[in-house]
C-alpha cells in the first residue's frame, strides 16, 4: 500500500480518536426524540430550514403506527399496506404456514387479495389522539407530606384522569395510555386507535430478512433485506381506506444530507440517570446481563447446532433460531452498553453534564442521597440480577423458587386452587429434573455466582459445601427426592410437615431464594424516594434547558431529525447507502455458508437489481422498539425502513452521541428492486409506485 496512504489513514484515525475524546457534553446528549405533543417546530426551522405546521406532525403521526406491542410500522398505500420488518415478523410468520411451507426458506407473497393470510391475535394501533395533563396531575399531588403519598397520589391521580377522557365522545372507542415524562414532572395521555385484522402480503426468505446474521447485527455498511408487507383490513374484511394517512412510497430515497425523520415507538432510553446510577449500570447491572445472555445464547447454540441437520426437528430447530436470534440482539445491546459506560470519553459528558446542572441548583442534595441509595445496593447486585427467577436458568433452579414460594402459600392459608395451580407448574418441571440440558443450566448458573459474587459473601459458600460446582451438581440431582414421583405426592399431602423434610433442593432454595428476596427488598425499600429524588434531578434538568430537551423514550409515538450522512470507520468511509452487488461479494466471500447464504431464486440477478441502492445510514436517534420506524422525507415520503443501528450507537441507552451513532435502514430503492426483479410481485409493485 501507498506509504503516502497509509499515513493519511493514520492521521484520520488519530484525530477522530482525538475529536471522540474532546467532544463537550451538550444538551444533545439527551437526544433527538421528540414528542408529538411538543414537536420541535423552532429547531427544524433553525436546522433544516422548514417551517412545519401542525398538519405536517399530525398527518405522519396517523401514518405511523405500533406493531403489535413490541415494534413499529406505517402505512404505505392508500389501502391499507403496511411496512415493518422481517425480524419484527417472525414470530407470528410461523402460524401462517400451511403444511409444506416454508417461510423461512421459501418466502411468501400474496399474487391476490384473497391469498392474503389473516395473522389471529396480531394489531397495529395508530395514535389519533395527544394531551399533555402535566398540570391536572401536578393539581392533585402537590399536597402529597411523603415521598410515599406522592408515588400512591400520583398513580391515583393517572387513573382518575384517564376515566374522565374515556367518559369524553372524541375519545370513546380509543385504547387510551398515560405516560410519565422526565421521571415524573410532565405527563401525557394518548388515544389510539386498534386494527385487529392484520394479513400477511409478502415476506422474504430468512436468508434475506436476516442476511448477515448475528455476525453482521448492529454494523454498516450491510446489507440485510430486514422487511415484510402487511395489510390492514376493515370491520367488513376489505382493505382498510387509508388514503387520508399514508406515506407515498419513494423507491429513489434521499441524497446525502438531506433531512430525513423517523417516525416511531423507541421502547426505552435512560439518559437522565445519574452518574452513581449510571455507575452502579456499568459495575453490575448490564456487565451481569450480558453474561446472562451471552452464557445462554452459546447454550442454544450447542443445541441448535446438533438439531439443525435432522430433518425430524426442522420446526423445532427454526423455533430455536428465532429465540438465539433474538438473545444473540440483546447480547450485542447489553454488550455496547456496558462498552459505552466504560467509555471515559462518553462517561465523562455525562459527568459534566452533571455538574453543570448542580451548578445550577446550589443547595440541593438530591444527586448524593441517590448516590447513598445506591451504594446501599451494591453488595447485593450480583443477588439482584443472578438469583431472579427466569426459565433460561432451567427447571432446577426455578423450582426452588416454586417450592418456597408454595411454602408461603401454606404459611398463609391460601386457597387449595392457587396452591393446585403452583403445584402443578412444579410438578411438570420436576419430570426435567435428570435432562442433561436441565443440568447443565445449573452449572451455568453457579459458575455466574461464583464468578460475580460480592468479596465476602458466603452465600453460594453455604449451597456447595465442600463440593465444586460440577459435584454438587450431581449430587444434587442424585441426591433429592424430588424426582420421585411417590415422595412429590406425599411432600404436597402433608403440608404440616413441609418444614421438617430434609432434602439438598430444599437446602439450596432456602439459602437463594431469601438472599434474592433480601436484594429486591433493599432496592424496594427505596424505590419511591428514588423516584422522587429522579424526577426531582429531572426537573432541574428541565428547568434550566426546558422543552429544548426531549424526554426519555416510553415506547410511544417520537420524531427525531436527522440526515442521510456516512461516517469514517475502520480506516475508511462508510457509504451512504450500499447497493446490492455488495451483498453478493459477502455471499460469495463467506462462501455462501449461512448467514450468508442466498436461495436459489436470488441467483443469476439482473444487472438492475445489482446497481440499486440496498441499505443505507441517517444520524438519526433510535432504539429498539424503533425497528419498523419509516425514515421519511420532508415531503411525508416513505424513503426508507428503519431496521437496526451501527455499533457506536449501542451506548444511546445512556447518551445519544450524534457525530458517531447511526441509524441504518433498508433503502426504499432496495425494497422496490428486491420486490419487482426477484419475487415478480407486481401487484405491490404497481400498488406502492
């Protein structure tokens, strides 16, 4: 290579590291996701030059919609059509299978309205109503005398609030949501409006809508085809009349800096946390997380990898990816995250935002007594998030929790049918007990605890005795009689000797589950003045920047502006869009092995689907919940299908860092050519042109 070159590169990278590291906290640190009830009318005045109107923000909010309770979607035709993405999809796309089909493998389009396939218990819901009740709700707590009062005020007070609107004509008919801003000083109400019947119109092959896999998630340039047609019908089964609210799809996307908006629901950010909260994340909560989720996903893995070949377990094993693919996201999510936090370069804006808003409040001491809080929390962090009931840490251990939580049951005299209900969940998992899957989960489980234990605690101590982990394993197992059906029947029989039954399973659910109950306790003991003290640090937050800042995201309707722009990484320039002769070098290069792979009908492409624009990247500000969100134009343009974020956007959890994080979308473009040279679905085509 060109020395010449060579030093150029180096130089750019120096000093991007350098500009990384110098880089000011701002009130952009917060984000850019704005409420449509306080739209950033001035901001997109001063920075694009756009003088939008209410009618501008109302028509893209009824275009925009919430995809079942866990994405986002919009309209995109005048009939109803709905755009979202594949990964958003494929939990319900597996119902919609006949018997030898495939999706996964085959794709699906519908070539008629009729073969379109109605998905059961699937919606979308469109907001149509917005209230700021800020001020009814500040009216009925503010003669709260404790911290206490005000939780229990406040929560009376929402409800209260939201049977009058219910009671109101233009919101009867609406599912109706109140939402807490800034931790507690400003509050909204929405009214949505629910679509039940939702049918499959298209959806590409998994080795398309999921192209790259694990390895290519949260990265760019990709080239990943992350989409799927839905439609909207009416009470009559005809296609919803949506040609009052639509974004016009616009296959020739947007040119470099132009502004472009994303239009959906970001589940949860946490950007006002402070900095000991933000400290007590980085030591234990998402580090512990994350080897959580990285333990179990190499768990499926193993699994997945032995089943995969067996034609017997094709469903099973196609269950299973979807659950590893969506383990493998958070793992990559919680991964970045704690990367971030351990940023000095980002941990310390947060730090100096910090002390810039305590300069601003003299005499306040709310940042220390939270601190305080959570240092009395620290020596538990590892009980907190390790000992917590989950079905990834298998049957054993989970039946420790069923077994004194039955204990209580008995202790209080509940009813024979919550005392049934329990015993029946115990009793199927107890049939488990010997699976090598069942133990191997509980070797993963105590290796967790002994690795992340707090210095001097015994408690894991007191469970192993003497043995190591892979010993007391098995003793355990060979040991309890709980695996005998005779002594299970006898052990629920005899309630009044429950406490006198010896067994290693009850010993070790007597040592865990109180010292889990302990660390939930310490941090439910506090959880009111904490959430006083968090919209108290938000409000002055508030105070000194008022509506300039954006609240965190609630999984609501949000706006955030930005502009199709690439960005310099790994040395070089990233693109700012991807075409598809890209994704035929990967396919290619990795030796067309999955999750690189292509299907048959992807082979022999036209020179037209080749050069059309795939993927391409915004500074736009999402998070999960986002995937689904249009990118549109300021013309209320369809431009693009937001499906992930590059790698330097992991840490917008804590803080949005807008000369780094990247929104990264299938091109309107990608999506056209994919649907009119490849899948031949004409009808769409003409439908959506």
């Amino acid at each position: 290579m060109n020395k010449k070159i060579v030093l150029s590169v180096l130089i750019s990278f120096i000093i991007l590291s350098v500009n990384h590291a110098q880089k000011k906290a701002g009130p952009h640190d917060f984000g850019k996701m704005w409420t449509f009830e306080n739209p950033p009318k001035k901001w997109l005045k001063e920075t694009y030059g756009m003088d939008v109107q209410d009618e501008w923000f109302d028509y893209v909010r009824k275009s925009s919609l919430k995809f079942a309770s866990w994405c986002s979607a919009s309209f995109i035709s005048d009939q109803g059509l709905i755009m979202t993405n594949h990964h958003c999809s494929r939990d319900v796309l597996t119902k919609l299978q006949k018997e030898g089909e495939n999706f996964d493998k085959q794709g699906f389009y519908a070539a008629t309205f009729e073969d379109e396939r109605k998905a059961s218990g699937l919606f979308v819901e469109q907001m149509i109503m917005a209230d700021d009740i800020t001020k009814q709700v500040m009216d009925k707590i503010k003669k709260a005398k404790s911290d206490e009062e005000r939780t229990t005020m406040q929560k009376q007070a929402l409800e209260d609030i939201e049977k009058i609107y219910k009671e109101k004509p233009e919101w009867q008919n609406l599912r109706t949501q109140v939402v807490t801003f800034y931790s507690g000083s400003k509050f909204s109400i929405y009214g949505y409006k629910r679509y039940n019947d939702i049918r499959l119109v298209w959806v590409p092959e998994l080795d398309l809508g999921f192209f790259g896999g694990d390895p290519d998630n949260f990265t760019y340039p990709r080239y990943n085809l992350d989409a799927t047609f839905w439609r909207a019908y009416d009470d009559d089964g005809k296609p919803l009349n949506t040609s009052a609210n639509y974004l016009k799809f616009n296959k020739n996307g947007a040119a470099e800096d132009e502004p472009v908006f994303v239009v959906g629901n970001p589940g949860r950010t946490e950007r006002y946390r402070t900095v000991a909260q933000l400290e007590y994340d980085r030591d234990y909560r998402y580090p512990f997380m994350y080897k959580f989720l990285q333990n179990r996903n190499n768990f499926m893995m193993g699994k997945y990898n032995l089943m995969k070949n067996d034609p017997e377990k094709e469903y099973e094993s196609q269950e299973l990816l979807n659950r590893i693919a969506n383990i493998a996201n958070s793992m990559k999510v919680y991964g970045g995250i704690t990367k971030g936090l351990n940023d000095p370069a980002l941990f310390n804006r947060k730090v100096e935002m910090e002390n810039y808003i305590r300069s601003k409040s003299s005499k306040l001491n709310y940042w220390d007594e939270l601190a305080a809080m959570y240092k009395q929390m620290r020596p538990l962090g590892w009980a907190s998030i390790h000992l917590s009931p989950s079905p990834f840490r298998g049957n054993i251990f989970s039946v420790m929790h069923d077994l004194e939580a039955y204990k209580e049951l008995v202790v209080n005299k509940e009813s024979d049918a919550k005392k049934d209900r329990l015993k029946s969940i115990i009793t199927g998992k107890l049939e488990s007990f010997k699976e090598a899957d069942q133990k191997e989960l509980l070797k993963i489980l105590l290796n967790e605890i002994k690795e992340d234990i707090y210095p001097g605690d015994m408690t894991l101590q007191k469970v192993l005795g003497k043995k190591n982990i892979d010993e007391y394993v098995d003793y355990l197992i060979s040991k309890t009689k709980f695996t005998d059906a005779a002594f299970v029947k006898s052990y629920f029989e005899n309630e009044g000797k429950m406490a006198n039954v010896k067994d290693p399973l009850l010993e070790a659910a007597a040592i865990f589950v109180p010292k889990y109950k302990e660390a939930t306790s310490i941090a439910q003991s506090t959880d009111a003045s904490r959430k006083v003290l968090e919209a108290k640090i938000a409000n002055q937050t508030f105070q000194i920047y008022g509506d300039q800042l954006p609240p965190d995201a609630t999984f609501t309707l949000r706006i955030s502006d930005g502009v199709i722009k690439g960005y310099n990484y790994n040395g070089t320039i990233a693109p700012v869009n991807t075409t598809y002769y890209g994704m035929y070098d990967r396919y290619y290069s990795h030796k067309k092995i999955f999750p690189w792979s292509l299907p048959e009908r992807w082979m022999n492409p036209p020179h037209e689907l080749l050069q059309a624009p795939f993927n391409t990247v915004s500074t736009n500000d999402i998070i999960g919940g986002n995937s689904g969100s249009p990118l549109i134009n300021k013309n209320r343009e369809a431009v693009g299908l937001i499906f992930d974020g590059n790698i330097e956007s992991l840490p917008g959890n804590f803080i949005f860092d807008e000369e780094y994080n990247r929104t990264v979308s299938v091109h309107a473009g990608g999506i056209y050519a994919a649907l009119k040279y490849i899948y031949k679905a004409e009808r769409i085509v003409k439908e959506i042109d």
